[in-house]
C-alpha cells in the first residue's frame, strides 16, 4: 500500500497543481493546437491541456520505474548523499530543459530567448520535483507514525 501510495500520490498532486494553474488561466478556453511549439507560456500551457492525459501516465510510470527505487535507495543513506542526489536531480532538469527548450526554440528570436525558456522549463521541473519528494518525505513520516502506533515494524 505505501509503494502504491508513493507511485501515485506524488504525481497526482503535482499534475492537479499545474492542471488548476492552466485551468484557471484566463487563456485556458482560447489556447489551440496550432501555437504548441512557440516557446512562450500559452504554447506550454496549449502542449499540457491537449496531453495531460499522457502526460499524467508517463509521469506514474517515470514514478514507478525510477523515482520510488531511487527514493528506497537514497532514503537509508546520509545527509550528503541526499545532497548530491538532488543537485544530481537538478543537473538532469537542467538537462532535459536545455534539450526541450533547444528543441522548440526559434533561432530568429535570440539567444535570450532561448535563455529564458531553459529557465522556464528548468523551474517547472524542479518545482515538480520539489513538491514530489514533499509529498513522498510526508508519506514516510505519516506512514511510520502510522505503524508505530500499530506497534508494528515499518515496512518498504
């Protein structure tokens, strides 16, 4: 139960944020599929309200596959290695942010713009992330609190 909790908790909440970010968008009913791939916000937010559904399962499979084993991993260790891997975690944002951002950038539009879209990216990762390992951090601690009232052992 906590492992299906863990795998599918976490991305729930972050996806339920951004969806109310989108949502509540006074551009919401007026984004269209042909400004996917401008490099500006609405063209973000257009991307996510035509494939959040896809998203959302590549987000519980990521959850599954990668996120939870590392979690089990990092949990038992110290303090650096939690450090090292979130600037880890961090590094491979800025990575894939890079790459996206590259990817739907205009050359015309300037290396400032280009800039400004990997910080974008870069910051939407990370906040998702960041609200993750909350949401991940406090169902550990609820969870454990949970069986030691039980009186049992904590389980993975």
């Amino acid at each position: 139960m906590r492992k299906f909790l863990k795998v599918l908790l976490p991305p729930l909440i972050g996806f339920t944020v951004l969806f109310i970010a989108v949502r509540y968008s006074s551009e919401y009913y007026t984004l269209r599929t042909d400004e996917m791939g401008e490099g500006t916000v609405r063209s973000f937010m257009a991307y996510y309200r035509f494939f959040w559904p896809l998203l959302f399962v590549v987000g519980l499979l990521t959850q599954f596959l990668i996120i939870v084993p590392v979690w089990y991993k990092v949990k038992i260790k110290g303090i650096g290695a939690k450090l090292a891997a979130f600037f880890i975690l961090c590094f491979i944002c800025l990575l894939f942010a890079f790459g996206i951002s590259y990817i739907i950038w205009e050359q015309r539009s300037g290396y400032y713009h280009l800039l400004k879209l990997i910080i974008f990216m870069t910051s939407i990762q990370i906040v998702y992330w960041v609200m993750n390992i909350l949401v991940m951090s406090l169902l550990n601690v609820r969870l454990d609190q949970d069986a030691e009232k039980k009186d049992i052992e904590p389980t993975e």
